[in-house]
C-alpha cells in the first residue's frame, strides 16, 4: 500500500488530473463551490464546450466530481434544455492534497 503523500500519483489519477485544462477545470469547480454547468465552465475557462464535456468524462470517470443532467432555461431561454451540472467530489479534496504531500516531501528530501 503506497503511504499517504503518493497513493494517488502511484495509481495514476494525479497524472490524469495534472492535464492543464482538466486541471484548470476541477480548480475552477472547487472555488466556484456550486455546481456548474458545462457552458459556464467553458466561458470562465475559456475552453471550447466539447472539450469541456470530455475532460468532465474523464474528471466523472476517475471519481473527482459528480455530474448530473436535468432540464434547465439557461441564459432567459423560452424552453428547457438538458444541462450537465457538475461539482467536486470529497476525492478531489483528496487528491489534491496528496500532492501537495508528495510535493512537501520532495522539498524536504524526504
């Protein structure tokens, strides 16, 4: 069992995590502190709403956010349109600080 500080850069999800717009994405989630929905993701982050939607497939698939599709009038719209609400998951907060750890051990020569 990998000690705490490297448990999930050893099973690969801080890798996957690190990608620059994944990342800017989960940040962004985790200090908004609501759900979002995959347009104002892409217009605060200024990434196309396609890569969007992928990169939240991936942040879903490893367990660090939550999504879920409902029927919404967005932006004053006459009629409901599906949307895809997102947050992040107690994992992230984990994952984050794994990282964190690992990298005070690093500077600590640890």
């Amino acid at each position: 069992m990998p000690i705490l500080g490297l448990r999930f850069i050893v099973d690969g999800t801080a890798e996957l995590m690190m990608h620059p717009a994944r990342f800017q994405i989960l940040q962004y989630l985790r200090e908004v502190g609501e759900p979002k929905y995959v347009d104002q993701i892409a217009k605060a982050k200024g990434i196309h709403p396609r890569m969007v939607s992928h990169h939240l497939d991936v942040l879903e698939e490893l367990g660090l956010i939550e999504c879920k599709h409902e029927l919404r009038k967005v932006n004053g719209s006459s009629r409901e349109v599906a949307v895809r609400w997102s947050w992040p998951t107690s994992k992230a907060e984990k994952v984050v600080e794994d990282i964190k750890e690992s990298m005070e051990m690093k500077k600590d020569g640890s």
